[in-house]
C-alpha cells in the first residue's frame, strides 16, 4: 500500500469504472475526488503482476478533511473507496479502510464520515446497490445516520418550456429578470448565497460560473438576487444546489430556474438528469416529473483519543 501519485490517474479511472458499476462517469469521479482529497490520502494497494516481474494497481481509497468548527469536530471523509472486482472478498477493503482511516487520524479528523463532504462529493452516501460497501462500513463499526435520496428527470419526457413563465415574473408589478448568470456575478451573488444560505452554495455556484457557457442561472429583481440554480457542477448529469430568497417563494422563480438548468442538459445531450441530494421531493416531481431513484446510507464513527 502506498500514496498514489497523478501518473497513477488512468489506472485509477479505468479501475473505477470496472468497480462503480452503477456510476458511468467514474472516471470522472476520481478525477473529482482526487482534487480535494487530503495530503496523504489518495491511497493505492497493489499486488505482483502474474509473472512477477512488477505490480499492479488493485484498489484505492480517497479522503477528505473539513477542519473543526465552531462546535463541530475536525472531520475526515471516506470519499472513495472501489477494489477491483477480481480481487474482492480478500480482506483488502477492510485494509484500505483501515489505513485511510489512519491517515485521517493522523491528519486531525476526530471523527469520521461516510457522507458526501461539499463542494467537492460525488453522492450523499453510499448507494446501497453497492451492498458489499454497506456491509464493510457496518463491520468497521459505523452507525448509520439519515438516508438521503437522488431524485431522476428524463428529460426527453420533461415540460422544459419557460418562456410564458418568464414573461410573467417580468411583468409590471413583479420586474423579475431570469436570466444565464456572467463572470461578473462572481463575486456578488456569492455574498448573497453565503448570506442567504449559509454552507457552501456559494463556493458551488462560483464554480458552475467557470464554465463557458456558466452553468448557473439567476433571478434578479432592481439588481438583487432573489434566486440561483445550477447543473454539472460535481458531475455533468446533477442539478444543484437551488435556492430561493424566503420572500420570494410562492412566485414560481424556482421552477423556473430549474427547468432552464435542465434545458442545458438535455440541449448537451444528456438524456437523464439526477437531482442529487434532495429535499423537496414534491416540488420537483410536480414540476418535471421527477422520480425517486438513488438511495444512499450515509454512516459516521468516533476516533478514540
């Protein structure tokens, strides 16, 4: 076992597509992952080639740190954690477990996750169609926290028009301007996210601005924000984050702005869109016809001092 370096990239990506069999972007994932994995904790394990004359890359954990605030603990986050499929039910999971955990440790985590760690996560939790995933966390003696859900749009099927919608918000008697938010909007709308919402929208929002063309789209009303929404932020196929300034809800602006995110999927040929980490189920299977899809266990443990 060892630290993985950037030339063991293409090994880790195709390793992770053979293993995440239900995430076809894998190699993307790692590539996501490994950008804000901890100093020290981009792992790889590997065994001698067949004919002994070298190694071979067989697994690899990834892990994140948020640093202690407020009243809440310095936490490390298992990120990622894929063995290949040929080497399975040898014990080696529970070896990369183990010494990512060490490391984490090591880097001050007084406790750890198996939890998306925003900006930068890949899903909420574990998917439990990953069922060996489930069963090592539980061994390695995590308690599971809420689930959390992604909720899927097919987007050949979803009423994505807007235009009358938008019309009306710009009417006389409400001036609500929905429009594709600019570079310039950087600095601003990131105040009002951080503000409004607090946690870290706005570092998220600020990294769908750049792309070209920005991924996020806002509500503006007499050069005030009253909503934001972005898509492709983490992963090409999610929606969000979301929000709407409290005295502006009920007006329709959310719905808006997550129809046009969506239109920018499917116009860049994506043909089902997953909202990731949902919490207003209802909202988005009323307005697109969203359905429930993925369902992740996410799990915690104490470090002993």
């Amino acid at each position: 076992m060892r630290s993985a370096t950037p030339e063991d990239l293409p090994t880790l990506r195709e390793l992770a597509s053979a293993g995440l069999i239900h995430d076809p972007d894998a190699g993307a994932v790692v590539d996501l992952l490994w950008s804000s994995a901890a100093d020290g904790c981009r792992i790889v394990l590997e065994r001698p080639d067949d004919d002994g004359n070298g190694t071979r890359v067989i697994g690899l954990a990834f892990g994140s740190l948020r640093p202690a605030h407020d009243d809440v603990p310095a936490t490390g986050h298992i990120d990622l954690l894929v063995v290949g499929p040929e080497h399975r039910e040898r014990g080696h999971g529970r070896a990369l477990l183990a010494e990512l955990e060490r490391r984490l440790a090591a880097a001050g985590a007084t406790r750890l996750r198996i939890r998306g760690n925003p900006p930068y996560f890949a899903w909420p939790g574990i998917d439990v169609r990953y069922t060996p995933a489930v069963c090592l966390a539980t061994a390695a003696g995590y308690e599971r926290l809420l689930d959390a859900d992604n909720m899927l749009v097919d987007l050949a099927a979803a009423d994505l028009a807007t235009e009358d919608d938008e019309r009306r918000l710009a009417e006389a008697g409400m001036g609500v301007e929905i429009r594709r938010a600019r570079p310039e909007d950087e600095k601003p709308l990131r105040a009002w996210i951080e503000e409004e919402f607090g946690g870290t929208w706005g570092q998220e929002a600020a990294m769908a601005l750049h792309n070209d063309p920005p991924r996020l789209h806002v509500a503006v009303r007499d050069g005030a924000y009253l909503g934001f929404a972005g898509h492709g932020i983490q992963r090409v196929a999610m929606f969000g984050p979301m929000g709407t300034d409290e005295a502006a809800r009920g007006l329709g602006i959310g719905a808006v702005l997550l129809r046009r995110c969506l239109a920018d999927q499917r116009e860049a040929g994506i043909a089902v869109a997953e909202i990731g980490w949902v919490g207003p189920v209802r909202f988005y299977s009323k307005t697109v016809g969203a359905t429930l899809g993925r369902v992740f266990w996410t799990f915690e443990k104490s470090i002993s001092a």
